[in-house]
C-alpha cells in the first residue's frame, strides 16, 4: 500500500482505537494526543522511505508509546520532584511490551465514551472531548457539529481535559448502578459521531463510511451492554434506518440526490426491516424518548415504496411529539421542512422565517439551503439566490458545494 494512502487509512480508520488505547496507558488524555500526533508525524517520516508496516496500527501504537514514555522523561529531567519520578518509573513498566506485528489493539472505545460523558464535565465538554478524541474530528468541524465558536469549543476541551486529571475520573465502563447518569451523554456522542459520518462537515465526501459504522458499532455494543434502556434500543434503530439509505444519497457521478429523488432499490430493506424493528421493540417499553421518535420518523421514510407515499402528515405528527421533549432549533428547522412537504412550500417558509429561529439558525448552512429550497419552489427565485449563496459560503463539503452550485445554475438560466 502506498505510504500516503496507509497513512489516511490508519488515521481514519484507528485513531479512536489507538488513542482510547494510548489513554489507559499512560492515563493522561494531553500526553496521549500528543504522543499520538508525533507518531503520525513519524510515520510521515519514515514509511515512504522504509515502507509500510504489515500492521501500521500497531506500529503507530508501539511508536506513541515510546514517545509518551519520552515526553514523561523529558519531564522527569527539569524537576527533581518524586510524583514525576514515581510516574516515569510507572510508564517505563507499563510499555514495556512491545507491539508486534500480529497483535491486535484491544478496542477501549466503549471505555473512552464513557469517561469523556462522565457527570463531573459540563455537558456540551463531555461531547466535545469524545469527538474530539474518538474521532479524530477537528475543532472545526465539532464547533460546526455542535454550533458553537472554535475558540469556545477549545476552552471546553482544555478545560475538560484539566477536569479528567484533576479529579482522577477513573478509565472504565461504570457498574451497572452508574451507567444511567451517563445514557443521555453517551447517546449524544454515538449520534453526533454518526451525523458528522452522515454528512461530512468538509472534505470531498458527502459521507464518512468510516463514522457510520463506528457510531453503528458503539450503539449495537451500548445496547448489548443495556438491553431494557428503550433510548439505546432507540437510537440503534435510528441509526440503522437512515444508514441504510447512505448509498443512495450520492449518483453515479458523485453528486447529492435529495431524498424525494433518491433511487430506493438502492436502499438498504434489509438493515430497514432491522432497524424499525428496535425502534418498535424501544417504544413498546413505554417509556418515550428522542431517539425513538426520530427512529419512528426515519421508519416512516424507509418503509414508503417510493417518494409520493410517505406520509408527511404523521411525519408532522411525529416531529410534534419530538419538539416536546427536545425542543431546539434544528428539530423546529427539520419539522419546517415536513410542515412544506405536507402543506405546501408557504406553509414550511411561515416557519423557518420565525425571527427567533432565523437568529439560532444564521451560521448553519443546512437552514439556508432548507429555506432556498422552499424559496424556489414558491418561484420566489431571487430570495432564492440569496438564500443559496449564504447556503454555499457556510458549508465546506464539496459535495454539498457542487449541489448548491448547480441550484444556483438552474436559478440563473
């Protein structure tokens, strides 16, 4: 494999894995980002000259070890105190396997998640730093993910980061008794890491099939792990359903169908049938939640044969439960866009020009696409163009960039 492609591939694919790994380890979330990313600069290095290892994985986990083990004793070095010392002596022991080309890396993930959601963090950190450390996401696109500024979204992380160390938060998956106060957290990650894989915020890609099937993989083992938690039964249901529909999203050419347009013999109705299936199997515990209603909408959506029977009308409904239970300003955009499909485009436009939700909304380019759609199809073609254009500066997703494009070509001819 050439070095490069190995490269992106290791990075993509195993840095939650290495990095919840490195964390258990050398118990320090900073040290292990560090040694981490001096590891990839090595490899940088060296595999284009040496070639690439047989399991790059395990090649870059022996090399961030060695240089966290560095790190740590280049501290030991400028103080002569003895909790360095004890901690260096410490590392030294704990790295001293090596790790060869046949061993696989444990997956710790699970483990990760939930002691990045522990209760000690704020809430909006504690889905920051498992982003940020299970999947390798960048400031930016987490600050996209979540709406908020960069520079606030860093403070979180260092702060948190601080947090771990501080209050000694133990590395592990709580006792049964625990797990509760960490559900709604642990849920929210496993989702956002499933949008960002979903809808990339940039890159080439539309989807990052990578992010897909690891937030899959995490809510099957979270719902192996508490089976009468009707959310975690919920989201894994939600999940399947709206990943069944990935390969259509995009044609053969490369380019964004929307739903209505999209070829559904392409869908998965395998990984349907599954998914409505634990999304009927949470709501029958009787204990409504979110993820199930949003699992209930993607089912609406999977189980209509083609585009003119879905039944916004209970779609509607269904986003009217949702909006009680979570009421933010992406749940009132989403049921915006079902009130148009159900009563017309006005109807939908009443909504998203809502003063307060057009405030909330500025920034999140799915909003402005949202309302250039409805714009468009009221002939309301030069509110349109605006709406397009503010839609394409905010996105940095090529493949969402060359669907605004053509819009706004379709608008001018």
């Amino acid at each position: 494999m050439e070095a490069a492609a190995a490269m992106e591939q290791v990075a993509r694919d195993d840095y939650g894995r290495v990095l919840s790994h490195l964390i258990r380890v050398v118990g320090d979330f900073q040290l292990a980002e560090d040694a981490l990313q001096d590891a990839l600069i090595r490899a940088a290095e060296r595999w284009p000259t040496h070639g690439v290892p047989r399991n790059p994985a395990a090649w870059l986990t022996t090399t961030a070890r060695r240089r966290a083990l560095d790190r740590v004793r280049r501290r030991g070095t400028r103080t002569d105190k003895a909790p360095q010392l004890r901690a260096l002596a410490e590392l030294e022991q704990s790295l001293a396997p090596e790790l060869d080309d046949d061993v696989e890396i444990g997956d710790e993930r699970l483990r990760l998640i939930f002691t990045c959601c522990h209760p000690a963090l704020p809430e909006g950190a504690q889905v920051a730093l498992t982003l940020r450390t299970l999947c390798g996401l960048t400031t930016t696109e987490i600050a996209r993910c979540l709406l908020v500024k960069e520079t606030t979204l860093q403070q979180r992380l260092v702060r948190a980061k601080r947090k771990i160390a501080a209050a000694g938060i133990p590395y592990r998956v709580p006792p049964p008794e625990l797990l509760p106060e960490r559900m709604g957290s642990v849920l929210m990650v496993i989702y956002l890491i499933f949008t960002e894989g979903y809808s990339a915020t940039q890159g080439p890609a539309l989807v990052r099939a990578d992010l897909c099937a690891e937030a899959i993989h995490l809510a099957s083992v979270l719902h192996d792990l508490m089976p009468e938690e009707p959310e975690a039964g919920g989201l894994l249901g939600l999940l399947l359903l709206q990943d069944a529909r990935r390969d259509a999203r995009v044609d053969a050419a490369g380019e964004l169908v929307l739903l209505p347009d999209q070829d559904r013999e392409r869908w998965n109705h395998e990984q349907i049938a599954a998914g409505a299936r634990h999304v009927r199997d949470a709501l029958r515990m009787g204990q409504v939640g979110p993820y199930q209603i949003q699992g209930a909408i993607g089912a609406v959506h999977g189980e209509a044969r083609t585009a003119e029977e879905t039944d916004w009308n209970q779609i509607v409904a269904l986003y009217d439960v949702l909006i009680r239970l979570v009421p933010t300003p992406v749940v009132s955009l989403n049921r915006a866009v079902a009130v148009a499909m159900a009563e017309g485009p006005a109807a939908g436009l009443a909504l998203l020009d809502d003063s307060d939700l057009a405030r909330e909304l500025r920034g999140y380019h799915l909003f402005h696409s949202a309302r250039a759609d409805l714009l468009r199809r009221s002939d309301k073609l030069a509110e349109a163009t605006v709406a397009y254009r503010r839609a394409l500066a905010l996105t940095r997703n090529e493949t969402q960039r060359a669907f605004l494009r053509r819009r706004l070509r379709e608008l001018a001819s």
